[in-house]
C-alpha cells in the first residue's frame, strides 16, 4: 500500500512561474486536502474535496487552484508563483469527514521555495 | 470553530511517562478530540482520537476529562523517536465543518537519553 503519495518532494521556481503538485492516495479515500506548513508553525488549510468533482476553499486558498476528476487523485496548482508561497506542502486524505472514520493519512510533503 | 490551546514545549526523559495536556474549553459536544504528532522533516501522522471516553492504542492512551474542555495524551514510556510537535485538534461530526480540520502549533516534546 502506497498511502498518500506526493511529488515532487522538492522544486525551485522563479516568481511568476507555475507549476502543480501532484497527489494521489490508492485508499480509495473520498476526502482530500492540501495543507502548507511555514517554517515554525502548524498547518494550514489551503483547499479541500470531499468528492471527486467537489471542492472547496479552506484557510489560505488565494493564488492556489484544485480540482478533482477522479477519487484517486487532487493536483495543487500554483498560477503565477511567489516568494510568500515557499513553504512546504502537505497533501492529506481520509475515508470520511465526520465519526470514527475521519483519520487523516498525510503525505511526506513538498518543500517549495520560490526566488 | 472551537480552539484548543497547548504549551509550546516540554521536556522529558527517556522511558518515562509523558503527559501532553490540551485545554478546548470550548467544545461542542459532538466535536471529537484527535491528536497527531510530526516528527522532523516528515507529514503529520495520525495517533488517537476520542469523544468522551478514555481511548488507548499501541501508540498512546487518550484521557479525557469528564466536562471535555481539557484532555490529555500520555505516552506510557517514552523514547528518543517519541521527539515530535503533537498536535491536538478538534474535529466536528457535522458535516459543515468536519473537513476543516485546524491545526495550532502544537507541542514540541524533547525527550532527553
């Protein structure tokens, strides 16, 4: 079992570039989500699924873009890359979103840092 | 959304017990209580949950208080890979929220050899 698999685990961009971040999770896990992580502090939430085809904003969404065409995978997409947004990127999922079920499995991250 | 509240570090020794508290004074009652550690430079992983009662795994035992506005993880004997930030956070049961599960910024436990 693979879990939650991100890549790449380390990218350098320039600002203005775009790039995205891949995730995907063989659980057959209905939620997702992307959270980043700023030196010294906990997680925050950017964007969440709770289904392919549905997604939503969560703490920090601006200049992130998601989407989720099938159960398996959730892409982060940075449109035009800034310094602000270096930070190491976590992807999560889970069975459910409520009860017993809602063990969050994480990622092993993406460090990205922007010049 | 309910707030939890930890001390930013603790120290303790190794295969001793360690008691990691948390305050969310004001939680919901159908608000479940989880708590996830990050060891260095590695994702968030998953260590227990509970909603009322104490919970105990391979991992750690989770105490809750009988008012569930304070609880408690306790790891039994601690070791040098049992170093992490332990996260606690509150996940609701309804559907509007649940999927927003908030991290704080946790506890940093040092366990000393």
């Amino acid at each position: 079992n693979a879990g939650v698999t991100q890549t790449p685990k380390f990218q350098v961009l320039k600002t203005g570039q775009s790039m995205t971040l891949q995730c995907a999770q063989d659980m057959n896990h209905e939620y997702m989500s992307w959270y980043r992580q700023d030196p010294g502090m906990g997680l925050r939430l950017i964007h969440y699924s709770v289904g392919a085809g549905i997604t939503d904003q969560g703490e920090v969404p601006n200049g992130y873009n998601v989407s989720r065409s099938t159960t398996e995978d959730f892409p982060l997409r940075l449109l035009s890359a800034a310094p602000s947004q270096t930070s190491v990127y976590f992807c999560a999922s889970s069975y459910g979103m409520a009860g017993a079920r809602e063990k969050l499995f994480f990622g092993s991250g993406t460090q990205l840092s922007v010049l | 959304d309910a707030k939890t509240t930890q001390p930013n570090s603790m120290e303790s020794n190794e295969e001793e017990p360690v008691h990691l508290p948390c305050n969310h004074s004001t939680i919901s009652g159908t608000d479940y209580i989880h708590w996830y550690r990050q060891l260095p430079s590695q994702g968030p992983e998953y260590v227990i949950h509970g909603l009322t009662s104490n919970v105990n795994n391979r991992m750690a035992s989770l105490a809750i208080a009988e008012d569930r506005k304070s609880s408690t993880l306790i790891l039994h004997r601690a070791t040098l890979r049992d170093a992490a930030v332990y996260y606690c956070i509150l996940r609701p049961t309804q559907a509007q929220g649940a999927q927003k599960l908030v991290f704080g910024q946790g506890t940093r436990l040092t366990i000393n050899p």
